[in-house]
C-alpha cells in the first residue's frame, strides 16, 4: 500500500475542489460571474494561505475557506 500524504508537491490537485464551490457562493451572493468570482479568490490572501501547505487549510471544507474569504478580502 503506498503512503497518500499531501505535500506541496500534489497540494494543487485538491485546491479546483474547493475553490469551485467557494466561486459558486460568492457568485451567488454577490451576483458576479463565475470567472470574475474565480478571479477574486486566486487573487486573495485566503488562495495564497490555501496554496501553501504548511498552512493546513486545505483540512477545511469550502465553506469555512468561503468564510475566511469573506472575513480577510
């Protein structure tokens, strides 16, 4: 059996996940376009956080990221 961790080598293939449900909620919130959403979130503080490792975020789901978006952008 091999050992799954995630490193910051393979980080990237759980970020689209999240980031997808976070753009749907902001687009829905706030009535913006799914790739303007998108484009506000990997531009934020919060993506920046998520897409390193060490932070551990990528432990929470999408709507505590969403939340934490919300708070810091």
């Amino acid at each position: 059996m091999t050992d799954k961790k995630i490193t910051s080598e393979n980080l990237y293939l759980l970020l689209p996940g999240k980031v997808s449900k976070m753009a749907v909620m902001y687009a829905s919130d706030f009535g913006l376009s799914i790739t303007e959403s998108l484009k506000r979130i990997y531009q934020s503080s919060t993506y920046r956080q998520l897409e390193d490792e060490e932070t551990k975020l990528w432990h929470y789901g999408p709507v505590a990221l969403y939340e934490m978006f919300l708070e810091n952008n």
